[in-house]
C-alpha cells in the first residue's frame, strides 16, 4: 500500500500562488510539488481563507491531508500471544487502565482551543460514515482492553452526543466486564449541549456518570468562547438534566485561558460549590498543531488556586486513586477543615506540573487508531485488524505489544522537545480526533 502525505507550508507566504505541497510517499524520498490550483482547489480556498482571517494561524502549517492519515500504518504490533491477564504494563512500569473512546471528529461547537474555526470551517473533511468503529467493533475492542486491565472507559470526541443512538453503545459496554468482574466505570464528556435531550436515555442505557465542558457562567463569554454562539443557559439545563436522571459524581471541566475566561474562575467555583458536582480547571495545552497556543495564555493551576484560596478557603485532598488526571482541593468549613458537604475543586496542570508518571489512559480514535499519548504523532490501526478477520488473541496480542512498548511521557519532556516543525510525522494529533 502506498500512502500520500501532503502538507502545504504557509511560513511567509502570502499568496496562494507561493504556496508549496509537499507529496510524500511512504516508501520513496520526499519530492516538492509545485501547488496547482486546479488540483487543489477546494482545500485552496480553505487556506486563501485562513491567510486572510487569521495571519498568526496562517503562518503554521495547515494540514491538507491532516493527521489521521499520517498515522495510518505504523507497523503492527506483535505482542505475546499469551492470553491477556489484566496486568499488562508499559516501559516505564504504568499499568492500563483507562480507556478513552473517541466516537465522533464532529462538533457543533467551535472552542478556540479546540476546534479553531478558520480550520475547521465548512469545506473541513471529515470522515465518513463507513471509516468510523461501528458500535460493535467498539464493544469487540473494549472487551479486549477490558481484559487488559481497563476498568474504566470513556466516550469522547468531538461531540459524542452527535454520534446517533449512542445509548446503544452505552448499553453495549455496560454489560461488559472488567477483568474483577466489575461493570466497567462508563463515563462520558460532553459539552452539554445535547444533554438536556439526552441525559434519560444514557442513565438508563447504563452510564454511570458524566462531565461536562463548561468555560463560564457569563454568556457573552461563553458564547464568544464556543464561537458558535451557543447560549450557556442550554448548558445549565443540561447538567441540571444529568442530575434529575441520576447521574453520579457530575464533573465539571473549565478550560482556563489566561485574559479569555480567567476572570470567571471565582464566580465558577461559587456557583458549584455545595453543589455536589465537582468543578476542575484545565491549564489550556498544546494539543494538536492548529490552536495557536502560547504559554503566556496559560494560567498555571497554582496562581488559580491561590487566587481562589483567597475567596473561599480550600485545603488539599488527597488523591483516590493512581493515574487520577487533577489534583483535589476541598473548600474548607469555618473550622478551617474540609467539609465535605462544600465539596471539592480539582486542577489540571498537564503544562506546569506533569502526571505522566502515573499515566494509565489508551486512547481509540473513532476510526479504530490506538493513541499512547494525548500528545501523540502516530496512532495504532486496530481497524485493519478487526476488519480483516482477526480473533480475539489477535488483537489481544497486539495491544499488548503496543501497550508493552509505551514509553510516552509527552509533559514531561515539553520543555526539552525541539519546536514542533510541521511536518506530517512531527504533528499532533488533535483533540477534537482523540478527545479530552
Ligand atoms: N466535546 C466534548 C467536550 O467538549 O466536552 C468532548 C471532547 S473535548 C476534546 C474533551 C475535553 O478537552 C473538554 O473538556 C475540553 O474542554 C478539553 N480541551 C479541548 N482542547 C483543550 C486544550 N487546548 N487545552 C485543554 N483542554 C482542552
Ligand atoms: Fe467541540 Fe469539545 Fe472541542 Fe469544544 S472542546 S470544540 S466542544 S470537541
Ligand atoms: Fe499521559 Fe501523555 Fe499526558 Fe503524559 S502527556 S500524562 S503520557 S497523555
């Protein structure tokens, strides 16, 4: 099989015209192409546009032919084909335990952070129906990393809720198993939209709890900051929903952007607290290659709990369990102790303080690619496997192999990385494919 990549580098280009595609060909040395618009005519609007709308983002590459398929066909794994025994673990020691599993790479939201929407515009290709899981080849895969060790699986995206019925999905992995012969923890991230809608039918398909994306209570903010105008009352009655129908242990997530929403973090964790639902704040991070982060827009979690210390008194937690992603801080009672019926606040720090130590989180693309690393190049294709008839010890063996190998600490290494140059293999996959 032959596979072509095509990028297209804007550095200091102002036309279209001066525009180079680079083709490269798996097997064969890379070769420049001078760019026809013929050609690429719909993909050449897409990047006249971004020139005009948005020089700083212009001046990184935009992908033509993006991630996904550069990360099409490492080499497959041979694991050993030994039967999985729950206690598969990685290079650096990390058991797996959490899976994440992308259903969508579509959105109705437009974050900034994200999704910016001078790239994924209208004339964005995603993909189509027949190259995603089906529900079952999910379920068939889930099994397998459940056997692994998994016990707790995520539903992500883009907007899962845009994924049909996916309450079937739900009920499917609800009845599977860990390999204690526990109902796995079946969890799922939303940006709430639908949830209103929704919330019934997942409780009762077997969900057991929920996490909503929510980056401020104030309107203008949060319409501005979802770039689509989506009103935040919707989002309330989402949660609110969730709550009705039974959902356990709501989480909310709030993406911090230093002088976009940093103001709001106060009035955020006034609103939550004594609420039941667990509010965390996210540093903003350097996923994928189109969002245009800075390290200047990123608030470090230890000035935001000391900013919020100062309003409403906290005092550290400690963690649950290994591998947890935030770090607990509890609001503390008049006595100057945690009381628990205030809650608790937690921070992600995946810039200013990494965890990936304890990192225990696979994550399945919605086309059936493995991902070691939020922050990962390239992906694992477990869906050539399941669609040319693999068994069961077949793919179990290749995701031992794969997970066998990990030796991912992405945060940790930041500082030390050279700068992301663009090409197609150095680029991050973006969130929006793999999810949160
Ligand atoms: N659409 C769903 C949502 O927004 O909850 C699920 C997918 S979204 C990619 C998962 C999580 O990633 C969300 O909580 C979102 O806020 C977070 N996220 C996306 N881009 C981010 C970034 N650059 N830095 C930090 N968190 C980010
Ligand atoms: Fe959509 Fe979630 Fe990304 Fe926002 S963070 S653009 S809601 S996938
Ligand atoms: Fe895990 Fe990668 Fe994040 Fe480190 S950077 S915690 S390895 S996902």
């Amino acid at each position: 099989m032959i596979i072509i990549f095509i990028s297209i580098d804007l550095a200091a280009k102002g036309t279209l015209a001066d525009c180079q595609a680079t083709v490269r060909c798996e097997d064969a040395p890379v070769i420049q192409h001078e760019l026809t618009r013929v050609k690429f005519r719909r993909s050449a609007i897409t990047l006249h546009r971004a020139i005009r709308q948005n020089r700083a983002m212009a001046e990184r590459v935009i992908p033509l032919v993006d991630q996904r398929l550069a990360a099409l066909s490492p080499a497959l794994a041979r694991g050993p084909a030994a039967a999985p025994t729950g206690r598969l673990t990685d290079t650096l020691g990390r058991p797996l335990r959490d899976l994440r599993i992308s259903v969508t790479d579509r959105c109705n939201f437009r974050c900034a952070y994200c999704m910016p929407k001078e790239v994924f515009d209208k004339d964005y290709r995603y993909l189509p129906h027949s190259a995603l899981l089906s529900f079952e080849e999910i379920t068939r895969l889930a099994r397998v990393f459940l056997a692994h060790g998994v016990r707790k699986i995520r539903l992500t995206g883009g907007e899962p809720l845009l994924r049909k019925h996916l309450e079937n999905l739900v009920e499917q992995l609800a009845a599977l198993r860990t390999v204690d012969g526990q109902v796995p923890d079946l969890t799922l991230t939303t940006n709430g939209s639908l949830l209103a809608r929704k919330a019934r039918a997942l409780k009762d398909a077997g969900l057991n709890r929920v996490t909503v994306s929510l980056d401020s209570l104030d309107d203008a903010v949060f319409r501005r900051m979802n770039d689509v105008d989506f009103p935040v009352a919707e989002v309330l009655a989402g949660i609110e929903a969730a709550q009705a129908a039974g959902l356990q242990r709501i989480k909310v997530n709030m993406v911090v952007k230093r002088g976009t929403n940093d103001h709001e973090v106060v009035a955020m964790a006034r609103h939550f607290r004594g609420t039941g639902i667990t509010l965390r704040f996210i540093e903003y991070m350097d996923v994928g290659a189109t969002n245009g982060w800075r390290m200047d827009e990123v608030l470090p979690s230890a000035q935001l709990i000391e900013r919020l210390h100062e309003h409403l008194p906290l005092v550290p937690l400690d963690p649950l369990s290994r591998g947890e992603t935030a770090e607990r801080w509890g609001y503390a009672g008049s006595d100057g102790r945690h009381d628990p019926a205030l809650g608790e606040v937690g921070v992600i720090s995946s810039v200013t303080q990494a965890f990936c130590q304890d990192c225990n989180r696979a994550r399945l693309s919605m086309e059936g690619r493995l991902y070691l690393c939020l922050f990962a190049t390239q992906g694992w294709d477990l869906r050539t496997l399941l669609r040319e008839g693999a068994g069961d010890e077949q793919l179990a063996a290749a995701i031992a192999g794969i997970w066998h190998g990990r030796t991912d600490r992405y945060s940790e290494l930041r500082s030390s990385l050279p700068p992301d140059r663009g090409t197609p293999a150095a680029r991050r996959v973006e969130m929006s494919y793999i999810g949160g």
